[in-house]
C-alpha cells in the first residue's frame, strides 16, 4: 500500500508557470532572470499558502538550471534540477527561522556563505519565516545581506513584514504575494480533481474556495479532508455539512420571509438554524455577507464582486432584482450593528431575535415613509 502524499504536496508547483494566482511575482522573476538583473537579496511577504516558499524554490532551482526554456522556467533534466529535486543539492540552503533564530545560527550561515560554489553558478539561501529571527540576529545578519559574494542570493520569506527591521528591508527586493482568488482556487482544485478521477460539482469547489479565505494551502486541505469524507464524491452538501457552514438556501429563505414581513417563520427558521447546531454569530455574520451579495448584484457593473458559482451567482441576480435597495440597505446596517454587539450581549440569541425582528418590519416602515411623500406631494398640489 502507497504512502498517502497530501495534495499541497503531490501538486506543488515545480515551475513558475504552475504558480497560481501570482503572475506579477512569477512575471518579474522570470523577466530578471532572462535579463540577467538578479538583487542579491529577497523578501517575498504575503498571507499563508499563497506560494512564498514555493516561489522561493522554483527561483532558486531556475537561476541554477544548466539548460533553461526559452520561457525562462528550469529544464528539470540537468544535473543541477535533477540534484534539486533529489534534495542534494549543495547549492541551496534552507532555514527555518522560526526554530533557528538566535545569533549562532545566523553566524554558522554567514560561514557557509564565505565558500563558493563547487558547481553551479549560485548558492542560494531560503531563510522561511525570517520575522522570528531576534534582533541580534537581524543585526549579525546585516552586513552579509548588505554586501555578499557575488555568487550568494538570499531569499526572505515572512508572513509579518511589518515585524522586520527597516534596515533588512531597505536591503531587500520586496515581492508582496496576493491572496488568491476564489475563481482561481476552484479552477485549481478542479483541475487536480480530474486528475485524481473525483467527482466535483461546481458548488462545492466555490465553498471550498471561498473558506480557504486566499489561501491555496487551506484550499488544498479542505479538499482532502472532503474527499476522505465522501468517499471521493466532492458535492456542494457533502461540503457544507463537513466544513459546517449554512446552506445559501437558508439565507434566500430568510430574506423571503423578512421581505414579506413573516415574524413567525422568521424566528422558526433561525430556531431551525440553531437546533443544528450553528452560531448565532456566524449566522448573523452569513447573513450580512448575503445583504451584501444581493447588494452587489443591483448594479451590472459591481456583478463581478459575487464570489460564487455561476449556480448561486443566478439565485443572488434574481433575489436581488426583486427586493427594495432601501431594505437590503437598512438590514445589512441591523445586521452589522446586531455583530457588533453580540459578544458583549448577556442575551445572544434574544440580540440575533431582535435584529430580525426589525428586519420584517422595514418593508412596513418604507411602505409608510412612501405613503407620506405622496400626500405631501399631493398637498403641495393642491
């Protein structure tokens, strides 16, 4: 029996090609490499899984390839590509700043840096998760980034830029990594799901997507654990049960009975919500996202906003065409006033109750606001 490999892992990207989300990063780099204008030092900066250290990687076994494309991407047949991704590559370092970050450690790399390359062109060094390193350390640092040999690249990677001194920062080419977007997540995962033969629905690969909140890591995991769950079926509901989120279809519910002023059903369906185990403050939270969703969907130019599937994308278009751009207003401001004040609420549940109670009667409240104007319209006639 073969050894599982994670999917963050068996589909790592090898070339900058297969980067996903990042094309200002993996553009730059490659246009650096064919015109030969390498910085001797790198700070690539960005939220979780978003392809730093993955980057990171690829350029240093690119800037090393004996035989590079005519795209600038590494060969993969060198010797140098082929001792790199055996791992044995003696020209590429990598530290974990975040367990070796006192001074002797960055002295012993300073002393690994003062010997050249035995073969190759570069040594390259990946220090991961640089903001833990101790001031001292930065310090000790600071002269070797200013001015290394020529043949030394060292690569920074850190998810807090705002914790590293100035001085390592004015040293450094800065690369900030964007988080992903939720239409290149899905694509992604559907494209590794088509070469693991796992069925997908469209909707459930937006959830997965939208949960991973940009990054592709948490992308990844979500839909191995998904398809352990389901036994390789990836569905829209074997999606929300398992990441234990709300159903779209209890939020176009909901609004349906706050438009037409349903108190009762209201108050049952949130009791329904509740008995099944969700928090009232993610569904109060859910349910300022789908005001904001239908808000979005009022103006053909803000459409694109709508992070969903095409499926959901058509029920949010509908929906919204039929509700009042004055009640979608008013109760994503309740909404948010209700979020704002749960946690210190002694009462959560009677807060959320509250809050949807005076939802049902905005339609009443503008109906009388409307009916006002035109007798003093009228009055104003006469």
């Amino acid at each position: 029996m073969e050894n599982f490999i994670v999917s963050a892992r068996k589909y790592r990207p090898a070339t900058f090609e297969t980067v996903v989300g990042q094309q200002h990063i993996t553009g730059t780099l490659k246009n650096a490499i064919k015109n030969n204008q390498l910085a001797q030092a790198f700070l690539f900066c960005g939220p979780r899984g978003v392809g730093k250290t993955t980057c990171a990687r690829i350029l240093a076994k690119t800037i090393n390839c004996t035989s590079l494309t005519a795209e600038q991407e590494a060969c993969g047949t060198c010797e140098s590509c082929q001792s790199f991704q055996s791992g044995h590559s003696f020209n590429f370092h990598e530290l974990d700043a975040a367990s070796n970050n006192s001074v002797d450690d960055i002295r012993s790399l300073i002393e690994q840096v003062r010997i050249p390359p035995q073969a190759g062109k570069y040594k390259i060094y990946i220090i991961d998760e640089v903001h833990m390193l101790s001031t001292s350390a930065f310090n000790a640092f600071l002269k070797t980034l200013e001015e290394p040999p020529s043949y030394a690249i060292f690569i920074l990677a850190t998810t807090e830029k705002h914790k590293i001194l100035p001085t390592i920062l004015s040293r450094c080419q800065i690369f900030d990594f964007n988080r992903i977007q939720v239409d290149d997540i899905a694509n992604h995962l559907a494209k590794i799901a088509e070469r693991e033969n796992i069925a997908t629905d469209n909707d459930g690969l937006h959830i997965i997507a939208q949960k991973a909140d940009g990054g592709l890591r948490d992308a990844l995991s979500m839909f191995d654990q998904i398809v352990s769950y389901t036994n390789r079926n990836v569905t829209y509901q074997a999606v929300i049960a398992n990441l234990n989120i709300l159903d779209y279809d209890y939020y176009f519910k909901l609004t349906d009975y706050l438009t037409s002023g349903d108190v009762s059903n209201t108050l049952l369906l949130f009791n329904e919500i509740l008995n099944n185990g969700f928090d009232g403050n993610n569904f109060i939270n859910g349910l300022a996202g789908h005001f904001r969703n239908l808000l979005v969907g009022k103006d053909n130019q803000t459409i694109q906003l709508l992070e969903v599937s095409e499926n959901i994308k058509q029920k949010y278009l509908a929906q919204s065409n039929g509700a009042n751009l004055g009640f979608i207003l008013t109760a994503l401001n309740l909404a948010n006033q209700c979020d704002l004040n749960y946690k210190n609420s002694k009462n959560q549940r009677l807060q959320v109750e509250l809050a949807l109670i005076k939802m049902c009667h905005i339609p009443s409240v503008i109906q009388l606001a409307n009916t006002a104007t035109d007798q003093d319209q009228d009055k104003k006639k006469l």
